[in-house]
C-alpha cells in the first residue's frame, strides 16, 4: 500500500497573511516553477519567512507524489495568486518539481495526482463541489504561464485542463474523505517512481554569478528569490527566444535548483567557466505533438493510459508492444481497484490476469469498458467513440473482433474474450 507522507506545519506561515473571512469558495491550482521537494520547501519557507519576504509569495500546500506539505491553516487567507480575492477565498496547491528536466512527466503526473487527492480531500471538508467555479487555475487571477507544465500536458486551454482537473478530483472524492482512505479504495501500491528526484550537475561543474537583476525566463518579471552577486551551479540550460538571450541557465546549489536565469543576467559566467554550456543536460519538453486529448486514435489511446495509469508513453500513434504492456497494467490495475484482484501490476498477460477477467457486456460504463474500447482501437476498429460508454457502437465491435477470432460472437467481453484482446 502506497503511503504518503503528510507535513502539518501551520506554523511556518501562521497565519501571516491573516484570516479568511468565510468558507473557501475553492482551490487553485499551481505548477511551482521549481525544483524542490515538498520537504525542501519547509526550510526555505521558513529562510522566507525570516527574510520578512513571506510577501513574495506562498501557498499553504505543496505536494509531489510522496509528501504533502500544509505550511498553513486552510482557514488563513495566503498569497498565492497575486490577486486579492483569489488570496481571500481560495486555497492554494503547488504541484511541486514541474521545471521541465528535473522530473519525467510520469513522476511529474504522480505529483498531480497527489495534489488533487489532497484537494478531493479540503472539498469534502469544507462541502465544495467540483467544477469550473471551484477548480481554479492561478492564470485565471492573474497573469502568468502558471500552471505551465500541467497545461502542456493536459491540452492547453482553459477548459480542457480544468475539465482534466474537474475529472480526477472528482473520482477522488468518490474514493474516500481523506487523502489515505483514496489510496487505499484504490487498491495499489503507488507506482514506484522511477526517475531520480535529482537534477545531473554539468560535468565540467560550470557556476554562474547573478547579474544586477534576475528575470523570469519566460516572462521577462523580475525574479526576487535569486541572490544578485551570488554564484551557483549550472544544472541545465535550454535555448529561448529572447532578443538578449540565447539560452537560459538552470541554476541552483548542489542538487537542488533554484531556478531558471537568462543568459542576459548573468554576471562573471565567463570567469567562472569560460561560458561553455553546449554540454548541459538539456531540459525535455514532453512530446505532446499531435493528439492531446484522449480522443479515438491510438494517440488519444496512450494518453488516456498515461493520464490515469501512469502508462510514461510518449504520445504518438503506436500501437506496439508498449502500448500492449500500458494497457495490461491498466487493466491489471483497475482490476485490482474495482474487484480486489490482487493482481501484481506488471504488464504481463498470464493466467491470473485472465482468471481476474470479469464479463463486460453492453450497457456497462467506466474504465473497463475503456479499456476495451483502447484495445480495439488499437487493432485498428472503430468503436464509435473513446468514452467508456459500452453502446451499440462498441458492441457491434466486439462481435466484429470476436468473429474474426473465432470466438463466440455474443458480444460479452469475459476472459476468453479479453485474453484475445490484451495479450
Ligand atoms: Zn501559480
């Protein structure tokens, strides 16, 4: 059973930002632009804090997939959205580690994921629904590209990603009141992460001093939290389109970064290294060329299994064996989920996993019939739409698939049936 670590510290920000003035119309929610783990961000909320710089801002939770830090009472007002009536009367979810290159967009999903429990979580208790008032974007208050990475990810607009959100938070809430009891209706282990929560050092060791001012890479705002005159380590660098600058630096301490500087704001580079970053790590942007929405193709297919099963496919139109294995572990874990199969989630067809088989039939509506939507979509037959709704369109399908097979053409998926499709 997965097992999360929860990080009650209401007093790092103790109610600096005052009390709100009634129950939270909602949550926002954020992409942190950082690097840092949930417990990375215990000291330097509290360095923040210290500094009298708390006014640069903060939000009560920051979360990845094993931590969840509350630095606040969810009853404070928090300065999170730099706008006042998102501060008053909404909280706050960083998704933390969303700088592209620190983490891979599996693990980056992970963390997602754990946010929106925690959010299904504050619903329940203060008796918010969710919907396109209650789950907010920080873009809707305020100028910025927050929440970058989770809208790169999920279809880029406004809607698609709030109805993304909408979608998980509320299958969340029906799981459980709180974070754990989710977790555990969910029946798995959390997937293992399997990317390193660490950034790789240049080689060569590069170090960057700060230059006189420090500015966003993207959006051209001052940065405040860099140290002008401080030098750091070069983690990463990436190329941008900005009259002055050619690339931009990730930089920090050690392993852990900071943040993300312009070519333009840097001071002493050259000194410090002699300015050579052609052997940085580059930072990945996820492939989301093409479909990014879970429509009838094998690419809306494999985000569909990323999205909710952690599939880690790159979103393109194969169907090959890394599709095939995504969606025995789908199925594998729903299985899991739904009927406490017990299954060992590992992509591999066997006996116990055709044993777990229950019968799906016409009328049927959720994951499975998802599931066996994706697999004839995936041998190329058209079932009327990718939605999880078992109609007539995805019956007459199964009996196309079941004839072609030689099975008993009934239209009942069981385990005969479904040992044709995902083996
Ligand atoms: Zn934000």
């Amino acid at each position: 059973m997965s097992i999360v670590t929860k990080i009650n510290r209401d007093d790092i920000i103790n109610g600096k930002a005052g009390k709100r003035p009634g129950k939270p119309k909602g949550g926002v929610f954020h992409n942190d632009y950082g690097a840092m783990t949930p417990q990375q961000y215990v000291a330097w909320l509290i360095a923040r804090r210290k500094e009298g710089r708390l006014g640069l801002g903060f939000a009560p939770y920051y979360i990845n997939s094993s931590a969840i830090l509350r630095a606040d009472n969810t009853g404070n007002k928090a300065w999170h959205t730099a706008n006042n009536e998102g501060n008053a009367w909404y909280l706050g979810y960083e998704v933390t580690q969303s700088f592209y290159g620190i983490i891979s967009d599996k693990e980056f999903i992970l963390n997602e994921d754990m946010t929106l429990r925690q959010m299904a979580e504050d619903f329940h208790f203060y008796g918010l629904k969710p919907n396109k008032e209650t789950v907010r974007l920080h873009s809707e208050f305020s100028a910025t590209s927050c929440p970058h990475r989770s809208w790169d990810l999920h279809g880029k607009s406004t809607n698609a990603l709030k109805d993304y959100l909408i979608t998980k938070v509320t299958r969340y809430m029906s799981l459980g009141k709180t974070v754990e009891e989710m977790l555990k209706k969910e029946g798995v282990s959390a997937p293992t992460v399997t990317v390193p929560n660490k950034v790789t050092p240049q080689p060569d060791g590069k170090t960057v001093k700060v230059g006189k001012q420090a500015t966003h890479w993207e959006t051209g705002s001052a940065i405040p939290k860099f140290v002008i005159g401080q030098v750091y380590d070069v983690l990463a660098s990436k190329p941008v389109n900005n009259p002055k600058s050619k690339k931009a630096y990730l930089i920090g301490k050690g392993k852990v970064a900071t943040g993300w500087l312009l070519e333009q704001d840097v001071d002493g580079f050259k000194t410090a290294g002699g300015g050579n970053t052609n052997k940085a790590t580059p930072t990945t942007k996820p492939s989301v060329t093409g479909t990014t929405t879970e429509s009838q193709s094998i690419a809306g297919v494999r985000m569909f299994l990323n999205r909710w099963f952690y599939g880690g496919l790159t979103i393109d139109n194969s169907a090959g064996p890394a599709t095939r294995k995504a969606l025995v572990k789908a199925l594998q874990m729903e299985l899991n989920s739904q009927f406490k199969a017990g299954l060992i989630v590992d992509g591999l067809w066997g006996v116990k996993t055709k044993n777990a088989c229950v019968t799906v039939r016409k009328g049927a509506n959720g994951n499975l019939t998802r599931l066996i939507q994706a697999a004839l979509i995936c041998k190329g037959y058209d079932v009327k739409g990718f939605d999880g709704k078992f109609g007539d369109g995805l019956d007459k399908a199964v009996k196309n698939f079941q004839g072609t097979k030689g099975l008993k053409v009934d239209g009942l998926v069981g385990q005969g049936t479904s040992e044709a499709l995902f083996k």
